[in-house]
C-alpha cells in the first residue's frame, strides 16, 4: 500500500475517537481506503500460489527363484550393488518397471484401492491400464511432482497408450539395449520398431521434463529396470512395498 494511506484500524479508531465526525464523512475515508488497496493490489507483483504436490509411482519386478528364465536373466545381467543407509552392500536386480497413477488427473485426489499402470511387456502393446492388485515381486517407489506435472504425464501417456496402431514390444531392441551403441539402437524409433518397459518409462519421464536431472545420463534405448531405479533412487519416498 502506498505510503501515507491509512489502514484500517487507524480508520477503525477514527470513528470512535472523533464522534463528531459526521457519517458521510468517515463514509468517504473507508471508500478511499478501498479504493488505495485495490489499486496496490493491481500495482504489487502477485506471488504465485503454492501448486498441489501428488506422488507418481515406480514399480519395479524383482524375479523369484523359479522365475521365467528371461526374466531371471534380465535382471542378472543388468543387476548393480549399491550401499543402502547404513552403508551396507544391497544388491539391486529387477527384471521389469511400470509407471504408476495413483491419484485422479482431474482434480489429484487419491484413487482408493487402485490405480493405473503404465508400460509394455513381451506379447502386449504399450498399454494404460486399471490395476487393484500387484504381484508381492513388485517393489514399489513413490516421486512427489507437481499436480500439472502429473497431468501432462498422465496425458502423454494415455496418448502414447491409445496409438494406431498400437506400438508393440520390441524383444530385439530389448536385448540389445544391454549391449548395443547408444548411436545405433536410438535410430529404432517406438513407432516403427516397437519399444520394451524401461526405454517407454524413460521416454515419457524425460518428455514430460519428471526426473529430468536424475535421468539426464540415461538414454531411453539403453535403459534398464535396474539402472532406472539406481538414477531415481535418491529422490524417491518411502511406500508400502519398499523393502519387498
């Protein structure tokens, strides 16, 4: 407010301190007190308000002992050990990654018992699909984002996931995301090739600038469950299925 303007209480003790003062007159004093917090309120730069903070969901599959056989050897060949809290070594080794909406896209209130996976596995299409229950396998980790963050996410892959045609798995790009150049595998684009989990999962965090720092060395061709839970593991949250 501009220096000089009264403020309300001043205003306030006015009317009782001067009964004399006749009602028209106070009358014009609080009008004009309006009228100078309206045009400060115009003049002042307006601080932007605070956005609503929800969680996306990474799901990671850790295969069991009597696993499929592609899935055991996914997550061997890609597995790392990393140091946990308390310093000790914890072997990390997943074989499979969904991307997980656990809140409405509308208005960001909680999905009671469900939510909604997005990925591709062998023998699907890249799909958004409803789901109630996982697989005690999965471990779960939890990113908070900004509610129009999670909404462009969302978007994008609902969009990516209704394509025609539908965009397929692709298991040679998969096997050679292990092992191929990074210059060679990105020439196989999703819409032509097919894609596999984690390259689908990066494509749409990146496009959708979520994780971008933690994810800024990982291409989405050569990307894994494993080294895609490495990068994110920092900045994720505790959930019911961290520890599985």
């Amino acid at each position: 407010m501009a220096t000089g303007t009264k403020t309300m209480d001043e205003l306030l003790s006015i009317v009782h301190e001067n009964r004399a003062q006749t009602a028209q007159q106070t009358a014009t004093q609080i009008q004009h007190y309006h009228e100078q917090r309206t045009l400060a309120a115009h003049q002042e730069p307006r601080q932007p308000t605070a956005e609503k903070i929800v969680n996306i969901d990474l799901y990671f599959y850790k295969p069991h002992a009597k696993d499929y056989a592609i899935n055991r050897a996914v997550a061997w060949a890609t597995g790392r050990q990393l140091l946990n809290n308390t310093g000790q070594p914890v072997q990390y080794a997943f074989a499979h990654v969904e991307l997980c909406f656990g809140f409405n896209p509308h208005d960001g209130k909680a999905l009671l018992g469900e939510n909604y996976s997005f990925s591709i596995a062998q023998g699907t299409n890249v799909y958004l699909r409803r789901r109630e229950r996982w697989r005690n396998e999965y471990m779960a980790v939890a990113v908070p984002i900004t509610l129009s963050k999670y909404q462009a996410l969302w978007n994008r892959c609902h969009s990516i996931a209704s394509m025609q045609p539908p965009i397929a798995f692709d298991k040679l790009g998969m096997y050679l995301a292990f092992v191929g150049p990074a210059r060679l595998l990105e020439a196989r684009v999703d819409e032509v090739h097919g894609t596999f989990c984690s390259k689908i999962v990066v494509r749409v965090l990146k496009e959708c600038s979520v994780l971008s720092d933690e994810l800024a060395h990982i291409r989405p061709c050569t990307a894994t469950p494993t080294s895609v839970f490495c990068a994110v593991r920092a900045r994720c949250i505790p959930t019911a299925r961290v520890g599985v």
